[in-house]
C-alpha cells in the first residue's frame, strides 16, 4: 500500500463546498499549504493561487535554457467544487425546492441524507423525489425516472422555523462520512478533492524531497469547474502558464455492466494521462514527457481518452495566446454519486508523478 495522507483526503473530501460556494474548502486548503508556497492570494471570483518560484536556473549560456528569458510558468488546475444545490425556494408546508449546481444523475439521488448549509450553520435533511412510496405507487409511477425540480428536501421542521432558518441561495450537499475501505477510498466528493490533495501532496512532496526546480509551480485551486470551468479560465489568465496540467477524475467502468473497451480505466492501474475529452486535446509531447517520467521512476501510468466531459485543463490551454497542456486523472467508479471510489495505488501515483515531474521542466 502507497503512503497516503488520509486524513487531508477525508477533510477535504467531508467539507462543503459546491459551485459559487467553495469558501469552506479554500480556507481548510490555506490552512494546509502555509509554507509550501512562495505567494498564496484569492482572487475576485474565488480561485486560489498558490505559487512556489524557482529555486534554480538551467543555465546554457545566460540564464534559463527554455529560450523564454525568464522561468517556464508550470500551472497545476485543481478545482474545489463539487456537485450540489441551491436552495430555490421553501413551500408552504416548508419543503425546500432545488436548483441543480452540476450535472446529477437523479437515479441515484433517491432517499438521501443532505446537508442544508445556512450562514446559522449546517442543517441535516433528507432528500427525495415527489411521488408516493412502493406501497401504493402505480406501475407507472415505478419506471419513472424524476427530474431534479420534483426533489425536495425535508428539514423535519415546522414552515415557520424552516424559514426562520434558510434563505433562498442557501446550499445543499450530500452528507455521508468518507472512508477508507481495502485498497479504496470512497467519498459524495472524490470530483474533485481528489485533485485538491494531489495539488497540495505533489508540492509537499517536492518541499521534503528538496527537490530544486527551474520553473514557477502555480497551484490553483479553481472555483466552478462542474458548471463550465469558469474559475480556471479567469485563473489561467492571470497565470498565462506555458505549460498547464488539469488534475481531476476521470470514470473508471472496470465494473460489471459495461463493456471493457468502454472502461476508460482501470482501478489500481495508475495515474491517468488524459490524452482528449470534448474540452481539449493534451499536448502529445507533454504526454510523452510525463510518461517517460513515470516509467523511468516506476509510477504506474495508464493513457485515457474520456468521450465526452471537461476539465480545467482546457482552459489553461487556450487562456491568452495558449499552453501547453494536458490531464493528470484519477480513476473514479460509481462518479457524480454518493459512493465515488479511487484506488490509493493510482492516487499516490497522480502525487508522485507530478512531484517527480515539475522538477525535470526546463
Ligand atoms: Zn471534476
């Protein structure tokens, strides 16, 4: 078994934090990174940029050997946000009504525990679609599949109290405990604090490697990725990287029901290379490079194509007049549910690969 912070995962993976509202997660990442990072500021939308200097020149001639005239900007993208609600409005009876921040599969969100998040602080619930129970529904009503609008969320309170206590803008998460089970780690928020404890390890692992690098290393940790990476394009502006790695999951179908050349893949496999989703195509030497690294320093690495799907990744390659970029994924099974599962072997080899990585840019 890899070496792995569990107990940063946990934290991050058990703290609220959807689209618009990742204040929470921010502040626990702040808290883990001091004295990792030479710079560490928030931006107007949210982001926060954590960057790390050089700590050396490649030197060929004068100064650094890149041809740029100043140190290569290496940009890791790892957003904080994870599915959820807003809260839309209370009903008569004080039924909270939902608006959908990221894309739910609604059969798998029946009958769950949620969290109403309030400025008076969190609120447990339970979270269910219109409709009556087994017992008395029509065969009909058994094969329907409910939108997102006929759920609601049931407080246990008087209409009154209800909304004494919660406003309209107010947000809902899942809430189930996240853990570690065999070779996994299952959590409602592996998408994506899975990629918020690689940014955070992969750095710590260069600090207590003292492992010099010739480029600048800027973390960001992006705000609303789930409804259309709009904290990573504002980020990567401001960055403008040479070079940007988009850390985030990608499906792992290695499970009964799905055909293998769907997989994507597989569990304990390694890191994945991302190579293409719909958003962008990765840099193909920048793939080369990263996988020349990991076999030379016996990570374990699987390529990957997603179909369809996005990540931050694209808007580091094309903010400005463009990037060099590509994926660094981790292999999810059962993703955007309650039960998302990794394998610590391909986590600790997404650490360790862009640890053993950055350090080798030019
Ligand atoms: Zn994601």
């Amino acid at each position: 078994m890899p070496k792995v912070n569990i107990d940063l995962l946990k934290r991050l993976c058990e703290t609220p934090g959807i689209p618009g509202r990742e204040e929470r997660v921010r502040a626990l990442i702040q808290s883990e990174v001091a004295g990792l990072f030479d710079e560490i500021r928030t931006d107007a939308m949210g982001n926060l940029i954590c960057t790390r200097k050089a700590t050396k020149v490649e030197k060929k001639g004068k100064g650094n050997d890149n041809g740029l005239g100043r140190a290569t900007r290496v940009l890791f993208l790892c957003h904080m946000d994870e599915i959820g609600f807003y809260v839309k409005g209370i009903d008569d009876q004080g039924f909270i009504r939902l608006n959908a921040a990221g894309g739910f599969d609604t059969r798998n969100l029946f009958s769950r525990r949620v969290l109403v998040c309030t400025d008076g602080g969190d609120l447990p619930g339970v979270m269910n679609p219109g409709g009556r129970p087994v017992h008395i529904a029509s065969e009909e009503d058994k094969k329907k599949i409910p939108e997102v609008k006929e759920f609601f969320v049931d407080l246990g309170m008087k209409p009154d109290k209800v909304r004494k206590n919660v406003k309209i803008g107010d947000y809902v998460v899942m809430n189930e405990p996240a853990m570690q089970m065999g070779d996994k780690f299952v959590s409602k928020a592996m998408d994506n604090r899975v990629a918020c404890w690689i940014g955070i390890e992969s750095v710590r692992a260069i600090v207590e490697k003292k492992a010099a690098h010739a480029c600048d290393l800027t973390v960001v940790f992006t705000v609303q990725e789930e409804v259309g990476l709009r904290g990573a394009h504002t980020a990567s502006f401001g960055v403008e990287p040479d070079i940007a790695i988009g850390i985030d999951v990608t499906l792992a179908c290695d499970t009964p029901g799905v055909p293998t050349d769907e997989m994507i893949t597989k569990h304990g496999s390694g890191c994945g290379l991302h190579i293409m989703d719909s958003s962008f195509i990765a840099d193909y030497r920048l793939i080369n490079e990263l996988e020349a690294v990991a076999k030379k320093n016996k990570i374990p690495a699987q390529r990957t194509i997603l179909a369809r799907g996005g990540q931050d990744g694209a808007a580091g390659q094309q903010a400005r007049t463009g990037a060099r970029a590509a994926g660094i994924v981790v292999g999810t099974r059962y993703i955007h549910t309650v039960t998302e599962m990794v394998d610590l072997v391909d986590l600790a080899a997404a650490r360790d690969l862009l640890a053993a990585w950055a350090p080798t840019v030019k």
